[in-house]
C-alpha cells in the first residue's frame, strides 16, 4: 500500500488549523485562546494558499489571526503599568488588588484628592452626597442624629450606603484631626461601572467589605459600653445569691 506524502501533508496542516481552533475555544485564559486563535489562522491561511489556492478564503483566514493579534495588542496597551503617585500606590495595596491597572487609571480619572482639617465634616446625614470618599490618612468619627457610633481609619470607604442605593447620606463624618482622602464623583463613577462591568464588580465589592467591617466595629464597640453593666448587674444578683459567686468569677474573667 503507498502513501502520497502530498495528500499526508495537505491533510495534516488542512486538520491541524481546525484542531487548533478547538483547542482555543477550549482556553479558560483570554491570552491563550488569541494565541492559539493565531496559531489558527496562520495554518489555515497556509493550507488555503498552498493546497487549495483560495485568495478569498487565505485573507480571511489572516483576518482573524491578525484581529487576535490586534486584541493581545490591545490589552497590552491597556494594562500598561501604571504611573501613581505614593497616596494612590499605598491605596491600591489596600483597596484595590483585585483591579488591572487599567481600572485603577480610569477610576483615578473621576476622583481628586483633598486634605482636611480637625472638625471638617466629610459627609452631612440627611444630604445627598456628591462624593463616595476614601480616607488615605487619619481618622474620622461618624455620627448618627448627633450620637457617636463608630470611627474610620486609613483605607476606610465613607458614604458606600448612600452611593449603593442613591439615597441621602445616612451618618455625619466629621475628621479628628488633619486627613487626606481622594474624593470620588458618584455620578462619574457610576457612569464609569455601567460601562466596565469588571469596575463595577469591584466597586460593589469593595462597598460590601465597607460595610461589613463598619458593622463589625460597630458591634464590638457596642459589646464594650455593655460590659461593665454587664459585670454590675452580675455582682448585685451574686450579693444576693451567694452560691452564684464561683460561676459569676467564672463568666467575668472569660468576659475579660
């Protein structure tokens, strides 16, 4: 039986684009299936000019390799380093890992920086804030119908609630003492995340986290002014109820 290396040869390469098309479709990572998209099409452009002499079907089999080449380009471009001065590398460490420096340049683009003296409010409850805030340095107490009810530290994102849902803002901010934070536009960043669905994700993200830390150090400071009425009313039933002291001594020393 004789095997014409020819018809061998123009079968392997004429399968071997189809297979590599395939084997990108089947890629997790975008870089790879472009690179494997190339690899198609600079085979199936070969098979088509060499075996078939197709003009037609070789300059759209080049069409799509140089189009994949043309998107790894692109994202090249896109996620160039960034150039950040030290207030937004030292947020990005904090904040914003999850993001490509694409997405850290376009969300710089909507917000500017501003320092603030003891007593400034950042925010005002009751009022519709026009920034969602992002303390880089400092601290500042926050305030609900006068009454103090949690602080906020460096790294900590001010008005997420009021941002989320659109509405006034629901806490008083008031700096103690000299803070540096960048201001965010609401309406400019929320035109940005309508447009970058991968922005947006993390910007609810980071809203989220927000906000579970706030509720966190909201109910340990709340379990802290308890405490000592907890211990009180534990020491008055003991006066009465002697034989309770050894579990009460037992129930405050874990409490403590």
């Amino acid at each position: 039986m004789s095997y014409d290396p020819e018809f061998i040869a123009r079968m392997l390469v004429g399968n071997l684009g189809y297979v590599l098309l395939v084997v990108s479709m089947m890629m997790t990572r975008m870089l790879l299936l472009r690179i494997f998209a190339i690899a198609s099409g600079i085979v199936g452009g070969a098979y088509m000019w060499l075996w078939l002499g197709d003009p037609v079907g070789t300059v759209w089999e080049c069409t799509f390799a140089a189009a994949a080449v043309f998107q790894i380009a692109l994202g090249l471009y896109r996620n160039r380093p960034a150039v950040l001065s030290a207030d937004e590398r030292a947020l990005q460490a904090e904040l914003m890992l999850q993001f490509e420096p694409r997405h850290v340049r376009a969300i710089r683009s909507v917000g500017s920086w501003h320092d603030g003296e003891h007593g400034n409010e950042l925010m005002r409850q009751g009022e519709l804030a026009k920034s969602l805030i992002v303390l880089r340095s400092g601290s500042v107490s926050v305030l609900v119908d006068g009454q103090h009810v949690g602080s906020c530290g460096p790294g900590g994102l001010i008005g997420e609630i009021g941002f989320a849902r659109a509405t006034p803002a629901t806490a008083t901010v008031v700096a103690n003492g000299p803070v540096r934070y960048l201001a965010l536009d609401c309406c400019a960043l929320r035109r940005l995340m309508q447009s970058d669905s991968e922005i947006s994700d993390g910007v609810n993200s980071l809203c989220r986290s927000a906000l579970e830390k706030r509720l966190i150090l909201m109910n340990q400071a709340r379990l802290q002014d308890n405490l000592p009425r907890t211990k009180q009313a534990v020491l008055r039933f003991c006066r009465r109820k002697p034989a309770a002291r050894a579990g009460a001594r037992l129930a405050l020393s874990v409490a403590n």
